[in-house]
C-alpha cells in the first residue's frame, strides 16, 4: 500500500506499506459419511484462520466444538453446514449438500422349500 497525504499548505509525504488481510477458509470432513442409524459420525474440522465453529447436521442437531462427534437418529439424506469465524469477526461457510446419507437395514427371509424332507418325529413307549 502507498499513502500520499497533502496539507493545507501544499506540503506532501509518502508512506508505504504492507497491510495483511486474513479471512478463514471453512472445510471439513466425516468418517463415516454412510452411517446406519444410531452410529456415531465423527466430523473433522479442517478449517484455517478460525477461532470458532459453528456446526448445523441438517436435523436440527448443532454444535460449536471444533470437531464434533453426531448421531443421526433417523434415515435421510442429510445436508451439513460449518460456519468459522476468525478472531477479526470475518466469517466463511462450507455447506455440504446431500453429504451424510443414513439408512436402517431391514432384516428380511424367505423360505424356498415348505415342504420336510425328514421323517416326522415318534414318541414310543418303553
């Protein structure tokens, strides 16, 4: 940066300068993004310049611990937001659409014969 300032008697000087200007980068990412239901989603923060989180899971849950651990109670297709904020008050949002998809496994048989190839069982007496 270079300053030039003039007074009111027409004198002039020159300053320069280097001014730095940060602003936080929000990133992050899950282990697992595939989780059944009622399983732990940890969520890693791999934001920089950020001072504070802020976490939204897309069913109502939140957060504001830097790398927070959720549990999904419902199957879904869930959209994740962090918001970080630097110690200036500047902000950055990363929004992940459709990042977490939960599902609850079904259990399920069939039967393919209805019929017993064993004998049927006796009772004797002695």
């Amino acid at each position: 940066m270079r300053e030039i300032v003039t007074d009111g008697y027409g004198c002039k000087d020159t300053t320069s300068g280097t001014i730095n200007a940060y602003k936080p980068v929000a990133a992050f990412n899950a282990v697992p993004t595939f989780p059944c239901v009622g399983a732990t989603v940890n969520f890693n923060n791999t934001s920089t310049g950020a001072a504070s989180s802020s976490w939204q899971f897309g069913d109502g849950g939140t957060s504001t611990t830097t790398s927070p651990a959720h549990i999904y109670t419902a199957s879904g297709v869930y959209t994740v937001r962090l918001i970080v904020t630097d110690i200036h008050g500047c902000s950055d949002t990363a929004t992940y659409v459709g990042y977490i998809t939960v599902t609850q496994p079904v259990a399920a048989f069939s039967e393919s014969d209805s019929f017993s190839i064993c004998p049927p069982l006796s009772a004797g007496s002695i």
